[in-house]
C-alpha cells in the first residue's frame, strides 16, 4: 500500500495516470524486485472484486433498453469484431506448429480488450457518454460475453482434445444463457423491491452493505457456474440501472470500487516477468506494435456494419487495441490445464501490460490519432464542393468552427453579413459544406490558410478557440498580411487578457466574466436600476478590461493546479494589529506597484472605503483588501504585517 500511494503521488505530478502508478507498484513489490509477494495470484480473487464493482457501476449507466437500443453495436459491432480478430490471431500462432486449441485460446486472449483501463480511463476524462466511447464500450461489452465461452471451453479443450471445441463452446453458450436469464429475471422482479425496502429503513449503512452484497452475489452466481464474475455484476447493475436509487448505488460503491481496481492494476503489474520480457523482449515489441495496427484496422472494419463515422471508428480502434485483463485469466487458467506452455503465457501477459501502460496516453490522444487517419480522405471529401472565396470583401473571418463559431456564423447570416471559417475538424468541415456553409478545413495560424480566407480584404477576425498559444499565432500571422485589421479573440480564463492583448488582440472576450456581467446585468434589471445606467455600467467594465470582476476570495474548495498558480487572482483582506510594519505609514508609502497588487479596499470602525484616500495613515484594527496573484498576495501581506 505504501509503494502504492508513493506511486500514484509521484505519477499525479508528472502528470500521468494512475493506472501507470498502480502497473509501476506492482513491478516493484512483485517477485523480481522487492519480492513483498513471492505469489500474486493468490491476491487475484480479491482483485477481481475491484472489476466486479467497476461492471455493476458499468451496469447502473447501461439499463436494459439502453442495452436493448444499441443491440445492433453490441452484437453487430462486437461480434464482428470479437470473431475477425479471434480468427485472424488463430490463424499465425497454428501456422507456426501450435495445436489448434493452443491458437484459438491465444486467438482469443488477443482479441480481448481492457474493460477496466478504458471505462475508468474515460470516466476520468468525461467521455463515457460521447458516439466514439459508446461504440467502444459496446466491443467491450460483447468481449466480456465472449470470455464466458473460453472460461468453459478450456478444461473440456485439455481433456478432450480439439475434436470437442464445438461441443465446448455451445455447452459453454447454453449454460451462459441460462445465467444471464436467470440474474436478469432476479433483477427485474426482486432487486427493486430489495431496495425499496431498504431505503425505508433510512439506514446509510444498510443501503451500503445491501449494494456491496448485491454486486458480490451476482458476481457470486456467475462464478460458481463458471462465468465471469464481473458479467454477473454488470447484469445487477443493468437491472437497476432505470431504478430511482441509481445515483445513490454509484456513489456508494465508487470508495471500494476505486480501491479495489487500484488493487487489481498492482497484481497485474506483479505478473510481469522481467526474465521473460529480456529474453523475448524484441519479439513482445513487435508483437504490441502488429496487435495494436491489427486491432486498430479490425474495430475501424467492424464500425463499418453500423455506417459509424470515420473518427468515430478510428478512435474506438484505437481505445481498444491493448490486451485485456480477461487475457491474463483465460492465459493463466489455460497454462493450468497445459494448453499453453508457461512461457507462451509469460510473453501474452508481458505484451498485455505494456499495451495496458500505452493505453491511457493512447485515449487521451485517440481523438487526434484517429483525424491523422482520416485527414487525406476527409481533404478529398471537402475538396469535392468547391469554395470560391475570391470575392469576399469586408466579411468576417471565423477561425474555429465549434459551437461559438456556428452560433457566430448564424447570427452575421441573420444580418446579412459575409464570413468564412476555418476550423482542422475535417468531419466537421465536411458536414458544414455539405450544407452550403463556407468552411476552409486548415490550421488558422498558417498564412496560407489566412490568405485564402482573404484576410486582406476582411474587416474582422474572430478567433473562437480556447488555445491560447494559437491563437496568438494567428494574430502574428494576421496582421503580417494587413497590419490595421481588429482581431477579436475568445477565451475561457480572464488570466490570458494581458497575453493576448500583448499579441495585438484589439478586444479580448473571456467568457467567465462575460457571463457574469450578463447575470450581473439581469440582477440589476430587476433591482430596478434602469437600463441607460447598466448599459453604461457594462461599457464601462468591458473599456476597463472587466477590472471590477477580476480576483475572488479563495476558500477550501479552491482548486489551484501547477497551470494556474501563477494565473489565479486573489482578493484578501490583511487585518492590521497594533504591532504590524506598516501602522503609521501611509498607504502610497507602501508601493504596492512594486509589489504588483492592488488595493481594492479599507475598512476602518466597520466602515468601508472602497477607493480610499492614497494619503490615508494606516492605523491599528483597519483591514486592507489587496487583490494580485497568490505568490504575490502573500508578500504584500509579510510586507505590511513584519519588519522589513
């Protein structure tokens, strides 16, 4: 545990994810390095308990007609996927002399992928619900049914030898199908009403226990017949997932669902055999790489039965090319009954946990991965309606074709005004000319892209995109081609006002203080104030750069990241006792200036100046509101309350 949490402490700072921390800590405590578990598959029950958990929190999120609704992904697009790559693995491990039924069982430990890394993964990122990880979690889903059939199939494949994989697999489906129909009926009818009346009791503690209990039973079940654990769990959770305690079940078991995965990555980084990765280290390289095109190329063909768009495709390939968990189970259990030697099942678990320690950077990159792929295709696609931009004059040139771009765009058509986009989502740039809108696909810092949007003939150029960097590139870029054009920038944050007003950004829209100046706006309205003196409020606020709504008093809640530590303002107040440096000084003598805050603000006998006098003498009991960065704060303060 306390390798662990090093682990995870010393990742999170670097910025990478747990899941690396929890492989990395197992390496270290398994029996190559510091030998704390000479055995760590005898830790893998418990571990198991950690997918358990994470497949009935699956569950809560898939109810059945959600699962019924996407059918066609999951026993179209899993089971083209499931069988193509099965059938393609078998086929190179039996033309180099394996037995058929050692090629199907690596057949299919290949083409299993990672349940546990990518719905954990995409939780964390808040993906979980987009087209792309839909289709991805419907592989998954399929893959996790698929794993019941080899669980079966291995003990009657060592005893019987290949002649019995047909009866091995259909008495695997049958027994499967009882199981699951038996949960789903036990689900339906006696779950709610469990719960129901649980919840009446208003017993915290009993809701818990009820719902961990629930979650082990149905795991429970489908282990005892053989089955996956965690297919059980998810099939409780699917039963519950329309059921009005949902939220309430998902934040109950998230504690020990996140400890046991946590758990269950540390075993998986245990069973790596250092010996076995050096001896064979070139072929397990180079069979992640095959595997990952391989799988990449199979799910992109499998998306193809559901007509799924091409990023789409592409990113669920590339969500899933890693080796499973499931893998090392059905590795491990084949290697018991001899069907695979010992050191063929050390070079899949080897391949497996590398492909799992590339998965996280290759999801949060599957989106830019997958616009790679597609982007000669989806430049063909956009060169087949011809834009002449040729003409344009004192139009409006829209860098970033999202949602504020669109909502843009729409409003200057409302007025009759002439603009064109530019935006490097090809997808999005050929849906968008499809539909007569006129959209450039290109990147917006390059001047070629800026000179066939005819920014020398443009009256205004609006940048939508949060990236700050870039989009201080296309100011450069902008007024190299015409020096006197306004260019108006978007931002999220009110700390890049001054970097891009820097640049030559003639105005600069933040949107927080934007916002709030909208609501700050309405709230006057209905206090009565009249409208002439808002507008003039609102004009004033925006030609002073939203000073008044720069700086917040932190709190607890406060979250404060190595990106924005330097970027943050604060305002707080420095009660001045008796004994304080600056008593008797006045507060022009303090050179704020050269400290870099602001005084917002004096209160003195509970009175308060918001702009007080620079001439005033600071006096003993009076509270000085200064406002600055954090770092910048806190010197200011040692500065009026210590000797210098």
């Amino acid at each position: 545990m306390t390798i662990a949490v090093c682990c995870v402490a010393v990742f999170k700072r670097l910025h990478l994810p747990p899941i690396l921390a929890y492989l990395f800590a197992g390496i270290l405590a398994g029996p190559q390095i510091l030998v704390l578990f000479a055995h760590p598959q005898e830790m893998h029950l418990l571990a198991e308990v950690g997918i358990v958990f994470l497949l009935f929190s699956l569950g809560l999120e898939f109810s059945l007609p959600k699962l019924l609704a996407m059918r066609s992904l999951v026993f179209g697009v899993g089971a083209g996927q499931m069988i193509t790559t099965t059938f393609i693995f078998t086929l190179v491990p039996y033309f180099f002399g394996l037995s058929l039924s050692a090629s199907i069982i690596i057949g299919g430990t290949l083409a299993l992928s990672s349940t546990a890394i990518v719905i954990k993964q995409a939780t964390e990122m808040g993906i979980l619900n987009n087209r792309r990880t839909q289709l991805a979690i419907s592989i998954l889903l399929f893959q996790d049914l698929a794993v019941v059939p080899f669980l079966i199939a291995i003990p009657l494949l060592a005893s019987s030898g290949d002649t019995s994989i047909a009866l091995a697999l259909g008495q695997a489906l049958l027994k499967g199908i009882f199981v699951i129909a038996f949960l789903m009926s036990v689900g339906k009818w006696l779950l709610p009403w469990l719960f129901r009346e649980v919840a009446r009791t208003r017993t915290d503690e009993l809701f818990v226990l009820t719902t961990i209990l629930v979650a082990l039973l149905a795991g429970g079940i489908t282990y005892y017949f053989g089955l996956s654990m965690a297919l059980g769990a998810f099939l409780a959770g699917m039963m519950l997932g329309e059921s009005q305690y949902k939220y309430q079940l998902e934040a109950d078991i998230r504690p020990f669902r996140d400890i046991l995965m946590g758990l269950f990555f540390v075993t998986v980084g245990m069973q790596l055999n250092l010996y076995a990765l050096w001896d064979n280290l070139f072929t397990i390289c180079l069979g992640v790489l095959a595997l990952m095109v391989v799988k990449i190329g199979l799910v992109r063909l499998a998306s193809l039965l559901v007509q799924t768009d091409a990023v789409d495709g592409w990113s669920a390939g590339v969500k899933l090319c890693q080796i499973g968990e499931f893998s090392f189970v059905i590795a491990a259990l084949a290697t018991q009954y001899g069907v695979l030697t010992s050191e063929q099942s050390s070079v899949i678990v080897s391949m497996g946990i590398i492909s799992m320690a590339l998965t996280p950077w290759l999801m949060e990159n599957s989106v830019k991965i997958a616009r790679y792929l597609v982007s000669n295709n989806a430049d063909a696609l956009v060169e087949e309606i011809p834009l002449d931009t040729s003409s344009l004059a004192k139009h409006v040139v829209i860098c970033g074709f999202g949602r504020v771009g669109q909502s843009v765009a729409r409003m200057l058509k409302m007025e009759g005004i002439h603009f064109v986009a530019i935006d490097m989502d090809p997808v999005r740039v050929h849906e968008s000319r499809n539909a007569g809108e006129p959209v450039l696909f290109g990147d917006a810092s390059q001047r070629d892209i800026l000179d066939s949007a005819q920014v020398s003939t443009a009256s205004l150029i609006l940048v939508t995109f949060d990236e700050t960097e870039k989009a201080k590139q296309v100011i450069t870029q902008t007024h190299q081609i015409k020096p006197d054009v306004d260019v108006m920038v978007r931002t999220k944050r009110d700390y890049h006002l001054e970097g891009l007003y820097n640049a030559g950004a003639n105005q600069v829209v933040p949107e927080l203080q934007e916002g709030s100046l909208m609501l700050i706006s309405q709230v006057l309205h209905y206090a009565g104030v009249p409208m002439s003196r808002i507008l003039k409020r609102v004009r004033a606020e925006r030609k002073g750069r939203y000073d008044h709504l720069h700086g917040f008093y932190p709190g607890e809640t406060t979250e404060i990241t190595y990106g924005t530590e330097d970027k943050l303002e604060f305002i707080h107040a420095v009660v001045l006792s008796s004994h304080a440096s600056c008593i008797g000084k006045k507060i022009k003598d303090i050179d704020f200036a050269r400290l870099r805050v602001s005084v917002k603000g004096l209160r003195r006998n509970g009175k308060e100046l918001i702009d007080p006098d620079l001439e005033a003498v600071l006096q003993p009991h009076d509270v000085l509101v200064i406002a600055g960065k954090p770092r910048r704060v806190e010197r200011a303060e040692r500065r009026l309350l210590e000797d210098s």
